[in-house]
C-alpha cells in the first residue's frame, strides 16, 4: 500500500514513483504542478522525508542515500524539474548560481543562490525597489543645460523618503513614473506638492503614474498633483514598511562592500577638462578602492563647456564591479562616467559606487553617473540633465535634491 502523506494537496488515482541515489550532498528542489513527496527506505517500508502539497519541495539529502520521489495529482502528465545544489550545474528556476560547493560568503551561497555584491538586489533588497532612497527628498526646478529653459525632473521608478517635496511648472513638471512613499507618521506632514496656474485655475505641476503612500503623515495640497494610483495615509501600506525598510539597511550594504577585498587600489584621479582617464578592470568580482575623483569642466565667454570623462573598461566576463570612494567624487558640468560595454555588466550584478563615511558628492549641472550611488552620509544634489545624461540609482539616509535630474534607476529589484 502507498504510504500515508503528511501534507494534503491534489491526491489523485495517477501516481509517478522515482528512485535515485544522491551523487552529492545538498539541498534538492523539486518543483512541478502535481503533489511531491520524498521518502527514504526500501519499498514496502518508506519513510517520509518532505512532502510538498504546493507543487514545490525544498529538502537536504546526503550524497550516497536512495530517495523514492512520488509524484501525484489527477492529471495524467506532469513536468517535474529537479535540480541539486553544489553539483556544479547551474539548473532548474531555483538556482542562479553553482559554484560545486555548499559554502556561504564565496559569491555563491549554500541554496545556489548569488549572493551580494554578485546579486546587487541581495545588498540592497529593500532600497533597490527605488530608485531614490532619501531622508527628504526635493524635486524641483533645474536649468537645461541644453536650452537654459526651466526643465522639471524626472525619474523612471519610485521613490522613498521620509519626508517629500515636489514642484512643477507649464511645460516643466514633475514627473515620476513610480511611486511615492513617505515613511513620516501621524501628525506630520508627509508629503507637499506645489503646481501653477493657467489662465487663473490651478493646475498639477507633479505627475505621478503610480500610488502616493504615508506611514500616517498629511498630503498637503494634493490638488496640485495628478496621481495615477491610490493615495494612502493609513500607515499600514506595505510599501511604507519596504520603504523603511531601505533607509535602514543602507549603512549596512555600504560597510559590506567596503569591507570587499580590492582587486585594484588607487590614489587621487583628477582628469583635466577636455581630457579621459580610463580603468580597466578584470574577470569576476571587480572591486576598486579609489582616495577621490575630480572630473574638471571649463567654460568660454561663448558659453562653451568643455568636460572630462572617466571610463571604467570591463571585461567581457566581469559580473560586479564595486567602486569604493574614501574621500569624494566632484564632476564639474557636463563630465561624464562611462562603463563599457553600456550594458555590462548584466543583472543581477551591476556598478555600484560606494561612497565611506564622510565622503562627499560634488555633481554639477548635466553630468552623466550611469551606475547605482550608495552614499549613507552624504547630502545629494543632482542638478538638471543635458540630451542623454543622467544618473542611476540614489540612496542616501540624508537629503537628496533632485534640480531637474534625470534619474531612470537601475537595479529595479523585484
């Protein structure tokens, strides 16, 4: 007789029986539609290992030991996936990664699963939802490089802060395609908004596409925003404690990737306007401990800025880089930090800039910072942005003032 399982789910008249022996020890997952159960033993006198009415089945088995796997449910055909960690094979939905061992803190952890700074959503699992993370944040006003015009900011995710304060105006709005969560609590004011008249009638000078979301806190003039979502001022929203959440683990994730051991450590790099300083960096976990950085801009009587750029060259095969910042980073107008390839490297790593406690951050009006700036002690200031500059991800504990910025956010963590 079939044996009696412990968890109940779809028992049916088809059943699939399975026998193996483990060729390594580790955690085994199993997943499918139909009902799982594992048992050790000989037929006839099978013992319940786990068993997983959900259609999923996580469990360790020993390398050596012979498993019996039933697979149940009324269907006649079902898929079922297995894969086995520190086999070496990166297999199946459950695994992104297999280094061929079971050991934690290597890049790889003991589930096959990459671990920060190789995941950059596994340092920042909470802040990388947005991609703006502040104690207050302003969105105000700039002046387009381009133009010289009035030019509104504009950012591509959400944003979380404790408290918010965003402005627009005809043809220079404010514009955020995520949402806007404001931890700040009962009695205070959360969040202001501010728009402008036309023709005498006022008019939303913020746009937002998603929710507008307060741990308690007042929305203060809300007509003078136009919100695609909800707006919630419960305090019980769960995208408040998310937000919360962000602010507090930033501190931590900066002291995790400074404490990395460099591959490359380098002084003070100051690049003279019209002028390229280049880094070229390795395979793997790329990690570079730079003093400062100074990207210089000048500018004629004509009104012509001429910048510096600095480039950081990957190697096809790098999966992270980490810059670590002691001192600061300054870039004068218009200067520019490019990663090459564009797109490398892929998710789920990343370039992150990490700035150490008590650096600072210098960014004059239409720079380019294409990468994730994790800066806990450091007010950011990001001005207006010229035809195809902009910024990645900003997280800070202190205030951000976002002038016109573009920011599109990179790490879009699920």
């Amino acid at each position: 007789a079939d044996p009696v399982r412990s968890c109940s789910g779809q028992v049916g008249h088809h059943n699939v029986w399975f026998t193996f022996t483990a060729a390594s020890s580790g955690p085994l997952s199993v997943v499918s539609t139909a009902q799982l159960t594992l048992y050790t033993g000989a037929c006839g006198a099978l013992v319940e290992a786990a068993c997983g009415a959900s259609g999923s089945l996580s469990v360790l088995i020993t390398a050596g030991e012979t498993y019996t796997l039933e697979v149940s449910g009324p269907e006649a055909t079902y898929q079922v996936t297995a894969t086995v960690c520190g086999d070496g094979i990166v297999s199946g939905p459950s695994e992104t990664c297999d280094d061929g061992n079971l050991v934690n803190g290597d890049g790889c952890d003991d589930h096959c699963l990459l671990e920060c700074p190789e995941d950059l959503c596994r340092c920042l699992p909470n802040a990388g939802k947005f991609s703006v993370v502040g104690g207050k944040v302003t969105g105000a006003l700039g002046k387009s490089v381009d133009s010289g015009y009035p030019q509104g900011a504009d950012i591509r995710e959400s944003i979380c802060a404790i408290t918010g304060k965003f402005s627009g105006r005809l043809e220079s709005e404010f514009y955020l395609a995520g949402d806007a969560i404001l931890t700040s609590g009962v009695g205070t004011t959360a969040v202001r908004f501010r728009g402008y008249k036309l023709d005498g009638a006022p008019t939303p000078g913020v746009y937002i596409d998603g929710d507008v979301a307060t741990g308690g806190g007042f929305v203060k003039n809300p007509q003078n925003a136009a919100i695609g979502g909800a707006t919630d001022t419960s305090g019980t929203n769960p995208k408040v404690a998310t937000c919360q959440q962000a602010l507090s683990e930033l501190t931590t994730a900066s002291a995790t990737l400074a404490s990395l051991a460099p591959t490359q450590t380098l002084g003070s790099i100051v690049v003279a306007p019209d002028d390229t300083a280049t880094i070229t960096v390795g395979p793997g976990r790329q990690v570079v401990n730079i003093d400062s950085i100074k990207l210089k801009s000048r500018s004629d009587y004509g009104g012509f800025i001429g910048w510096s750029e600095l480039d950081f060259v990957l190697d096809p095969a790098t999966t992270v880089l980490v810059v670590n910042i002691a001192k600061g980073l300054s870039m004068g107008a218009l200067g520019v930090v490019s990663v090459e390839p564009w797109d490398a490297p892929p998710p789920p790593g990343g370039v992150i800039f990490n700035f150490l406690p008590g650096a600072s951050l210098s960014l004059g009006t239409g720079v380019y910072l294409p990468v994730s700036v994790l800066a806990p002690t450091a007010k950011i200031r990001a001005l207006a942005y010229a035809e195809d500059t902009g910024f990645g991800d900003l997280y800070t504990t202190k205030a951000v003032k976002l002038k016109g910025a573009y920011v599109p956010g990179y790490l879009a963590c699920p």
